[in-house]
C-alpha cells in the first residue's frame, strides 16, 4: 500500500503552525531548494525554557503524525538548546535564544531566501 505523499510545503506549513501554537519566537522558514541537497526548507525558531523548547517540539512532532508525515529522526532531545526535527524535505531547528545566537543558522544560509509563512502565524 502507498503511504500518502504529503508536499513540502504542506509539511513546512503543519511545523510553522505547530511552533506557533506552541508560542515559538521568532519563527523563520528558509528556502533552501536552489542551494542544499539536504531539504527543500529549513524552519528556525526559539524558546524561551527547556520546557517551552520540548513543547514546541512534541507539538510538532505530533501534528506531522498526525498529517503522516514521517519523522526520520529527532537530534538534541536530552539538552533542550538545540533540538533538530528532520522530516525529509524539512527540517526544523528549534533553539534557546542564546544557542540560536551562537549559531546564527540564519547567517548561515544566508543565500537562502525567505519563504513567506506570515499566514500560517496568530499575530
């Protein structure tokens, strides 16, 4: 039986809204199809507590489930600063605010362009 293929898009959709429901921080979705192999989008967001920070995550991990999305493989669950999601086409970082400054993913990916998610985020 063939498993229910599910957009990029759609898949960077359930994580956006997740995060957001979850009250992430400054959540930003990166287009990276024209410059990495690795996914079609990159989400970064934060949280202000290890407990904000797992919410985020179980959320969307839960929602992309629910959509039967597969999640291939959760990394930094134990630490709580940085915590990546990978679910095939998108991946999802998940920082605090001083790990996401450290790293500084968004200068990173610099060349990626922004992908517009401002409909997906309560204000």
């Amino acid at each position: 039986m063939e498993g229910i293929i599910i957009e990029s898009k759609q898949i960077l959709e359930i994580a956006v809204r997740a995060a957001d429901s979850k009250h992430a921080e400054d959540i930003i979705a990166l287009d990276v199809r024209e410059i990495s192999l690795l996914a079609d989008y990159f989400v970064i967001c934060s949280g202000n507590s290890e407990r904000q920070i797992k919410a985020i995550v179980e959320d969307i991990i839960e929602q992309e489930e629910k959509a039967q999305v597969e999640v291939k493989r959760v990394e930094g669950k134990d630490g709580a600063k940085w915590i990546l999601i990978d679910l095939g086409d998108v991946i999802v970082h998940v920082f605090s605010n001083t790990e996401r400054d450290f790293y500084n993913l968004e200068k990173l990916w610099s060349d990626a362009p922004l992908a517009d998610i401002s409909e997906w985020i309560v204000e």
